[in-house]
C-alpha cells in the first residue's frame, strides 16, 4: 500500500509558519496569515492591513477552520480600530464573510464589545483598539488551551471506546494547527494518540472543497511524523466494510442547540456508514462552536461555495483557461452543487468532546448542560 508510514514512532514536528499573528511594523498594525491555498506546494504569507483584505482571505479559503476564523475575525476588528476605520462597519462584512462558521461572527462581537465597552467608559479610539486587541489575544490564547484539553478529553474516549490502542481513525477535512490557535480539534485527538503509540493508522479523506484534507492533513500529518493515508472521499465506504476503521473523528463549524453538527461536506455520509458499521463517531469541538441560538440542523444555513471549484482543478505553474483561474474538467457550462458543509443529526453522533469534556448520548440537555460547565469569558 502506498502511503506515510510512521516516522520511528516519534513525534517530529517542525517549527513553520504560524497560521495567524499580529505584527507591528513601523507603517502600522498589520494582520499575518499563512496563506492555506498555496499549501503543501509553498509556505506563503498575506498581510492584510485592513478588514477587506482579511474578508477576501477569509472567504478564498487562505484562513480558515471554525477556531481559527473566529480569532481572525477578533484580531480583524482590532486592525479596524488601530488603523483609524469604521469598526462597525468593518465588524459587520467580517461577520457575514462565511455564515456556517459560528465562530466568526462569535470572535468578531467579542473584539467589537471590548471595543465599543473601552469607548462607553470614557476612553479615546486609541483605548477601544486596545482593547480589542486584547481580546482578540486572549481569544486566541484561550482556543490554545482549550485545544489541549479536548485533546486530552478525546484520547480518553477513545482509550475507552477502544481498549487496547492500536487505533485506525479516519478523519474528514482538516482540524490541526491550521485551524486553531493550539494544536486543533479533531486532529489534536489523533495527535496524542500518536504520542502516545496508539495510533495505527489515520486515514485521510482528500476533502472537497479544494482538496482540503490532501492539501492540509496529510501535511500536518506528514509533518508530525504520523503514519497516515490518504484516500478519495468516495472510497470511504469500503474501508469499513473491509473493517479497517476503528472510529471516525470530525470537527464542526457549528453544533445546534439539539446537537446537530454542521462539517465539512461529506460528514454525514461518514456518520451514516459508522453507524451501520457499529463505528463511533466522534466530533471535536470547543463549546464556542455550541451555538444555543440555532435551535437544529434545519435552521444552520449552509455556505455555497463557487461552482469552478467543482468543475475546474488549479496546479501550480499550469497553463489555466477556466473562469476560476484553473484546468476545465467538466463540459463549459456545467452547472455544480458545491455546499461546503453538511448537516449530521445527533443521533447519528456517538459523542462530542469539547475543552468541558463529552456528551453521549449527543442530546440537547446534556450539551446545555456542558456549555453551562464552561470558563467565564469563553463567549459560549
């Protein structure tokens, strides 16, 4: 089989590119971010000075991952305030960039009420922006440390789930460092069981849209000296009728109120065949991805992404003839279907892990109950 294999067991992460920072050069604020579309070819930076910028990278996938995107919309709010524009302004088309990631908007009103409270007790613009970026730092150190706890919450359920080690975890998307101010989500939990030498095997969907889990897991994963392989999402299904999947571990852009769990598009399928294959399905996410105001499934608005991405591939240093800038592999004028989440109904979800701990059974009283467990000033 042609796959990664695990580096001696070990651990080799290697110092890159953080996925977000704030800088400070002498020309004023500047927001940095690790630019996802251009990965695993090249480690690339955008500066963004403004909110415009930060909501093109937003929506052109170069930021993304719940987590991530609610400190990128808090420390957008701050670069508005420190560079002299509307925050309010600046604060609403942030919020609206992508409408399935609850944590954007979550991160964007945390930045403008540090901000507007600065203002309301006497303070200068001056004051506001730095309060706002101080919350827009706390965000992000709490996310870090939240990430470590669901980690350690995940593994422990799994070693419960699945006695023993030696654990086979197919994962969809990307949930690492990419989309997080620590380690991630989902794959925070496949991380530890790599340290810990229970992991033996995680299995990578590629992930639409733009290949996401091929461009970016299997880079974390590589990266991380992770035995790993990678497979087409459509094949998914005969990893499990061949037995080869011991548990299936996801993040969210957002749960509901009932439990209902908006992923990357081609979750629900995964949690329909884990639930007739007696497989647990796991989903890792902060409580801020707890939405209580979204009461199902029903009601979460799911983001359409262009059709080009369907129709059309990018490669770099190719000739492109498309509309969207890549290889047309589809008839011109073919219409997509290009959601980029899916909806997975509680009881299809064997437990959530947060920073809290789990719930299971997934219901709506029990994760009430687990957000109202959470550290003042998470924002859940």
């Amino acid at each position: 089989m042609a796959d990664q294999y695990a580096q001696s067991g070990e651990d080799k992460r290697q110092a890159g590119i953080p996925a977000i920072r704030w800088e400070e050069p002498p020309e004023g604020p500047v927001l940095v971010l690790l630019d996802q579309t251009r990965l695993p070819a090249e480690e690339v930076e955008l500066v963004c000075t403004d909110a415009s910028a930060l909501v093109e990278a937003i929506r052109s996938l170069a930021v993304r991952g719940a987590p991530l995107l609610g400190i990128a919309g808090a420390y957008g709010v701050a670069l508005a305030a420190a560079r002299g524009f509307d925050v309010e302004e600046a604060a609403t088309v942030l919020a609206g960039a992508r409408p399935t990631a609850v944590n954007l908007s979550l991160g964007v009103n945390r930045a403008r009420a540090a901000y507007g409270a600065a203002l309301a007790g006497g303070g200068e613009p001056v004051q506001g922006a730095r309060a706002a970026l101080a919350a827009a730092r706390r965000l992000h150190r709490e996310d870090a440390e939240a990430s470590a706890r669901m980690a350690g919450h995940g593994l422990a359920l799994l070693d419960e789930l699945l006695p023993g080690g030696g654990h086979r975890i197919l994962t969809h998307c990307n949930t690492g460092s990419l989309v997080s101010g620590g380690e991630g989500t989902a794959f925070a939990v496949a991380l530890a069981a790599h340290r810990a030498g229970r992991l033996r095997r995680l299995w990578v969907d590629e992930t639409r849209p733009l290949l996401q889990g091929a461009r970016l897991t299997a880079w974390e994963a590589a990266r991380s000296g992770m035995a790993y392989t990678l497979l087409t999402d459509n094949a998914a299904g005969s990893l499990f009728a061949a037995g080869e999947v011991d548990a299936v571990l996801i993040g969210a852009d957002r749960i509901a109120a009932d439990g209902s769990v908006a992923n990357k598009v081609g979750s629900y399928p995964l949690a329909v065949l884990a639930r007739y294959h007696h497989v647990p399905f796991i989903v890792v996410a902060p409580v801020t991805t707890v939405d209580p105001h979204t009461a199902n499934g029903a009601a979460i608005e799911v983001e359409q992404r262009p059709g080009f991405e369907v129709t059309e591939v990018t490669a770099p240093q190719v000739p492109v003839t498309g509309a969207g800038g890549g290889i047309p592999v589809a008839p011109l004028g073919t219409q997509a279907y290009n959601p980029a989440f899916d909806v997975t109904p509680p009881e299809l979800v064997t437990a959530i892990v947060t920073e809290e701990g789990a719930v299971s059974p997934v219901t709506a009283e029990g994760l009430a109950e687990l957000c109202a467990r959470a550290r003042p000033g998470t924002g859940a």
